[in-house]
C-alpha cells in the first residue's frame, strides 16, 4: 500500500502562515481552565444569569440545547417554559388613561466636571493622547518584561539570538498593530510580502518582519519570575488567573479614569475576547474566552472602566453574576451620583435596580419576563393582540415595569422616568384595508429615553469592532493585549474629537486619527534602513535628499520631509510638528 500525502485545507494553511506567536508560547490551558465556570459560565455565555433567571439553571446543567445567544439590545418577551411563582401584593396594570407619578429626580453631582480633564490651551497630537494611556512607565515595563521572558524561554539558544527591545521598538511594535485594524490583512506575513499583490510598504519601513515576529513571540506583560510564583499557588486562594496582564490592565484603567469624567447617562456593556484561533461552529459564542465588563459614557463612547471576568475567582455576592458585575463597575468614591445606569436585559433586575437607587443613581433597561421578581399579574394585562403603540405599566416604588406594543412586546424597567408623559414616534401601519400609511403611535418614556441613549452605544461599539486589530494567537492574555491596546486608541480618539470642538476646529475621523497615530508612533525613533524598505515605499515620510533642512514649524534641522507636500517637518516623540502642521494647514 501506499501513503497517501496529507492534504491541509486553506483555513488550516492560514493558520501555520506566520504562526510565531504560538511557536514561542507558553502553555496556559491551566490558567485559563482554572478561571471558568461551569453552569455560571456557560450561562452567561448564552445570556442567561443562573441565579436571577427562572427556569434556566436545569436547562445548563443537562446536556439539552441552550436558548439562542441573546442579541444586543433585543427586546424581551419570550414566554417561559413554565409558570413563575407569583409575587406578593401585586397590583393590577395600569394604561395611558392612568397618569404615573414622577420618581422624585436625582441630583447629579458628578466628583469631577464632566469631559476631558486635561489643559484645552495645550495642543495634543494623537500620539501625545495615546501616550497618555500607554506612558513611558507602561512601555518600560512592556519591555522588561518581555525581555526576561525572552531571556527565560531562548535559554543558551545560539541559533536565534533575541536583541532586547527598547522603548521606541515597541512603540514601533504598536504601530504596525494599530496600522492591521487599518488593513486587516487575511495574514499578517503579507505585510512584508514582495510580489505585486501585497503591497504594503508602511510596515517593513517601521521594522522588520522577523523582528516583528520576535517580539510577538515574547511579547509578555507581567514579570516572568512573579509568573512562576504564582503559576505554583495554582488551586490555592492566593492564585490569581490574570496575574499576566495585571501590570498593564492596571496602568491603563488608571489612565482611562484620570484624563475623562463621564456625563450623567452611562452605559453597561460586555465584550466577549475569544482566545482560540479558530472554532468549528462560527455563530455559536466562543468555547473559550474572557469577558471584559465596560462602563462607558453614553454621549462619547469612552471607556471609563472595565473589569476581566474572573470566573470562578471573582467575589460573589449570591444574587448573580449580573449583579456583581455592575456593581463593582460603579465606584462612587470616583463617579459621584446623580447618574442614570442604562443596560441590557442580562443586567436588569429588581435587586440591581433597588441598589443603584439606594447609592444615588437612576438605571433603566430592557427586562425579561423570566426575571425574578418582574410582576405576575394578569389583571389588565397587556392584550395579545394588541395594537402598536399600546402600553401598560405597574409600579412597585421606586420600580416601574412598563410593557409596550411595538413590532413585538417590549419590556422595561426604570427607577428614572415616569410611565408616560406624551412621547410619540412615527411608523408604518397597515391599515384595515391593507394599505402602508404613516401614524403616529405613543411610547413610553423609559422605552423612549432607552432608544435613545443606547443606540449611541451601539454605534460606538460598531466603530471599535471596525478598526480592531486582530491577530492569531493561542496565547489568551496577548488577544487582551490587543483589547487594552484599543481601549486607549478608541479613548485617545474621544479625547482628541472633544479638545478639537472645543477649540472650534474640525477633529480627524477616526480611520485618519488611527493613520497619523500609526506615523508618529513609527516616527518615534529613527526608521530602519533596509533594502526592502527603499525599493517599495509610498510612505508620506522620507529622508531629505540633501542633508538637513530646516522644519516649516519650528525651523530646526531635520532629515524627515513630507513627501505629498513636499516640506520638511520633525517627528519624534518630543516634537510632532508633522501632525501640528498638517492640523493646521487641513483645519
């Protein structure tokens, strides 16, 4: 008989192109086990929380399908499969005819002025602001520590001989990560491909491929030797399964709260970071992966704090993961009160809602029926068949359910707003007669202002995903690497649009502030020379071709000049004028 050749497929082609980070990775199927959940997590992974939703826990502990992952904003009203225990003295709904009382208003009174909280009379350039988050400290400790990783794992390895990184390498290194949002290459070794085809001549003007695929390789971001002690507490409490991004996630969620104070209307959100290279069944959630909870301002999108779940590690205070999770986003001491907490329907709850209320914040949000505690009655409930724009609401103190007739039942809760106060919207019936015309159909207020203010979170959230730079890699904690990397490009962005209105200038969209951010992070230290690099580089940048000439901004000598305008102008850390003078000419 003969053997017949192995025949690999294109995905699995795809996956050993350019495969450094997982060559040189270390194994941490451990700590990534040691994390997880087991019902909890797989609820919560399918939108359900195990302790607050009815009817759900028998549903993940069997081996039967799951409900289907929950979409974002989706509004509730599936029915459950069994009927809930009634609630105590419930009173019946109420409708249109029957006015609501107000809740007595909350005083807002945030710790800090809200917005940026840096001097409007200094000009930022978009590196200045990124540097802000990634600051000279964080790049150093970048750079330590993956050079004693490198050390630790190369050993006596003469072959492949590791040239420390330094600080600007790496924010060299950071460019070309920011520059594949741009691009999003199927590989990333088409970067530094020759052929016609690929032609991408920034990244080998920046740094070598190898030299890229080294420092990917060893990229680390916690003390090597404190890994192994705690790699050793494994099983024990003092064992921490995010010990290896605690350095940076600390530095940056510490930058994220100094330099921004939110507005009154701030949003719950997750992001799910999937930490496999590729899974067999593509619209289900990841098998394995981190959830990042993230409290944002609703009115720019920043990103004001955030929490890896910890899984089985985190604190619990029994009245679900839901709970826990907006709780300990919710830092008074820092925030202030006043503010009104708007979330999805996982976080919506009666026990979450009556404690915000207790510490000074509002909250609203889609509910489920299947939530405990949501009203039970029947009496005067919300018809079946219902027309559009039909409403009913109870009241339970502070708390207000209201359900609503859209294009399919909607169910609310609010501590904020009153059930109706003359809201309306416009909409295409179908008339008796079956003709489309337009009509004007009531909302409730909690609905109303939950549109509202939501639908600026989804389109925030809409622009990270659009820009976020991806990378293969079996190695969890370099995937939230990339996520900590585009919470400070997205919050720089933020930060650079307000300063500029404020100013009364015209900001750079986000693609032409990721495009200048990628040059003068590369323009950080002095461009390598290769071969390679002069053949095929378009780059705006380049050398003057006769000697030094003096910088249209600050007139001193420089060998950098732009190449579309034909000027010469700095770049380097100290000295943006490239990005000074091109604001002020396009402003």
């Amino acid at each position: 008989t003969t053997m017949e050749r192995k025949r690999l497929t294109l995905a699995e082609v795809d996956e050993n192109l350019f495969r450094f980070s997982d060559e040189e990775s270390e194994s941490d199927d451990a700590s990534m086990a040691a994390s997880m959940d087991s019902e909890e997590e797989v609820a919560f992974v399918h939108g359900i929380d195990a302790v607050l939703d009815i009817n759900t826990s028998h549903t993940v502990a069997g081996q039967q399908p799951l409900a289907r992952a929950r979409k974002r904003r989706s509004a509730p009203g599936g029915k459950s499969t069994a009927s809930p225990p009634p609630t105590a003295q419930e009173d019946r709904w109420h409708d249109t005819s029957e006015e609501d009382e107000q809740p007595p208003p909350l005083t807002f009174c945030p710790r800090r002025n809200p917005g940026v909280q840096l001097d409007f009379q200094t000009v930022y350039s978009p590196s200045d602001i990124f540097q802000l988050f990634f600051s000279q400290e964080v790049i150093q400790t970048l750079c330590n520590n993956t050079n004693g990783f490198a050390a630790q794992r190369k050993g006596n390895d003469t072959k492949r001989p590791w040239t420390d990184v330094n600080a600007d390498e790496m924010l060299h290194y950071l460019s070309i990560i920011i520059y594949l949002g741009l691009m999003k290459p199927s590989a990333i070794g088409d970067l530094w491909r020759k052929d016609h085809l690929h032609s991408y001549p920034f990244p080998p003007s920046v740094m070598a491929g190898k030299r890229y695929k080294a420092i990917s390789a060893y990229l680390h971001m916690s003390d090597p030797a404190a890994d192994a002690v705690n790699d050793q507490l494994q099983g024990q409490p003092g064992y921490d399964g995010l010990f290896r991004i605690k350095p940076l996630q600390e530095q940056i969620l510490t930058a994220c709260q100094a330099y921004y104070h939110p507005h009154q209307n701030i949003a719950v959100d997750e992001r799910i970071v999937a930490t496999e290279v590729r899974h067999r069944v593509t619209d289900k959630p990841p098998r394995r992966g981190y959830k990042l909870f993230v409290l944002a301002d609703i009115s720019s999108g920043y990103t004001y704090n955030f929490r890896v779940y910890k899984g089985n590690a985190r604190k619990r205070s029994g009245k679900g993961l839901s709970f826990d999770a907006v709780v300990d986003l919710i830092d008074v001491p820092s925030l202030g009160t006043g503010y009104t907490v708007y979330v999805d329907s996982f976080y919506t709850s009666s026990l979450l809602f009556r404690h915000l209320r207790g510490i000074g914040f509002g909250a609203c949000g889609t509910i489920r029926e299947t939530r405990i505690c949501f009203p039970r009655t029947s009496a005067n409930a919300l018809p079946r068949k219902a027309d559009r724009g039909d409403m009913r609401w109870i009241r339970d103190g502070p708390l207000l359910f209201v359900k609503w007739k859209d294009i399919r039942d909607v169910t609310v809760c609010s501590t904020a707003h009153k059930a109706y106060s003359g809201k309306s919207m416009q909409c295409q019936v179908r008339s008796p007669s079956g003709a489309w015309c337009t009509q004007q159909i009531p909302v409730p207020d909690p609905v109303w202002a939950y549109n509202t203010f939501m639908e600026e979170v989804d389109w925030s959230d809409a622009l990270i995903k659009y820009f976020s730079p991806t990378q293969k890699t079996r190695r969890w904690f370099v995937q939230l690497f990339l996520q900590f990397i585009d919470i400070a490009v997205m919050n720089s962005f933020i930060i650079h649009k307000e300063m500029a209105l404020a100013r009364e200038q015209k900001p750079l969209n986000q693609k032409r502030f990721r495009e200048v951010l990628c040059l003068e992070l590369a323009g950080a230290g002095q461009p390598q020379e290769s071969s390679q690099a002069e053949a095929v580089s378009t780059d705006v940048r380049q050398k003057a071709s006769h000697g030094r000439r003096k910088c249209v901004y600050c007139k001193k000598r420089t060998m950098l000049m732009c190449k579309s305008c034909n000027v010469p102008l700095c770049i380097n850390v100290k000295q943006m004028c490239f990005t000074k003078w091109h604001v002020q000419k396009y402003a």
